[in-house]
C-alpha cells in the first residue's frame, strides 16, 4: 500500500477507519517486500524486508490528503456559485449596445414598442441614462418633460416600456422610483 491510499475514502465511522490497516491512525505503512536473485543458488533472498514507513510521516500524509480533499471541495463550491452569479448575471442584463440618449428618437420609438415582437427598441438609450445618472435626482415633471409620457405610472413610479431586451423576449421597462422628497432616487430595468 502506498502513502496515497493510507487515507481510506471519506464516510466511513473512526472505528472503522482505525480498524483497517495502513488508514490514518493505525499501524505505520510498510512498503512491499522486494526480493533479489542470489545468483549463485538461483533464489529469492529477502531484501529491504519490513522496512517501515514511521508513523508520524503516515500521520501527516493523511493530514495533508484530508486537508487537500477539503480545499479541492471548497474550491468546486466557490467555482459552482461563481458560475451561477455570472450566469444570472448574464441571463438578466440588457442585451443591446448603449446608444445615446435622444429625446426625439425615445419618444418616435413608443410607438415600436407596442408591435407584437419589436425587439429592443429603446434599450440602448435607457443604458445610457443609467450609466450617466441624467434621471437622478430629477423631479417627477422633469422626468415626463425630457421622456414624455410614461407607459405606466403610480405614486411612486413610471415606467417606460423598452420593448424585448431580454434573454427570454420577454418585454422590458425602464422604472424610475421617485423618494419622499418627489426626485428620482432610483433608475432600473425589469422584465414584465
């Protein structure tokens, strides 16, 4: 038996594990008889017979291999919920180049986002005033003067429809929350 398969698989109760030869915790290792021709008599003599691996050496080795284990498992659970962040991540973005904000063009577009499959037709204009914070802290007047009318509106929101910009076709809307002093205090895209 080697050093590499001292450990024993993982799962196994300690009294188990104790109980087997050459596992953490028990007898020292012993490396495999190896034998050499007398070449004269034509037979095998014992050589290097019995010589032990010591016990601390094992002890360590089994340390390092359940710390190894350990941190190649830690390793795969960070890489699987990276993944997934950067999935959702990429699942969830606008995917349309930012185009810049035109007033003229957001409000001749309003029509194109009512077809039944229009794409996205104002996605690149809204990335654009959310990468330049042209809404922030504007008031409720404000905003309808520079994107005219909303699509859809509540005390505390508009929304502006921006037509299919998501993975799924699934329409898009630009929405500005206004706080309790009427400005804008956020600017967002969702999915309706």
């Amino acid at each position: 038996m080697n050093v590499t398969d001292s450990c024993g698989a993982g799962g196994r109760s300690k009294s188990t594990r104790k109980a087997r030869a050459g596992d953490c915790g028990a007898q020292p290792l012993r490396r495999p008889t190896t034998f050499r021709v007398d070449r004269s008599s034509g037979r095998k003599a014992d050589f290097d017979q019995h010589v032990g691996i010591p016990k601390y050496i094992a002890d360590a080795s089994c340390r390092i291999h359940r710390v190894m284990r350990g941190a190649l498992l830690l390793a795969g659970v960070v890489s699987v919920a990276a993944l997934t962040v950067v999935g959702f991540r990429y699942l969830t973005s606008v995917r349309e180049p930012e185009e810049s904000f035109d007033a003229e063009q957001w409000v001749s577009r309003r029509e194109q986002v009512q077809l039944n499959d229009p794409g996205c037709v104002r996605g690149g204009m809204a990335l654009s005033l959310m990468r330049t914070d042209t809404l922030l802290k504007l008031t409720r007047g404000e905003v309808v003067r520079l994107l005219g009318a909303p699509d859809d509106s509540a005390a505390e929101t508009l929304r502006y429809g921006l037509g299919q910009c998501h993975w799924d076709w699934r329409q898009s809307v630009l929405v500005i929350r206004f706080g309790p002093a009427g400005r804008t205090s956020s600017v967002g895209i969702k999915t309706e």
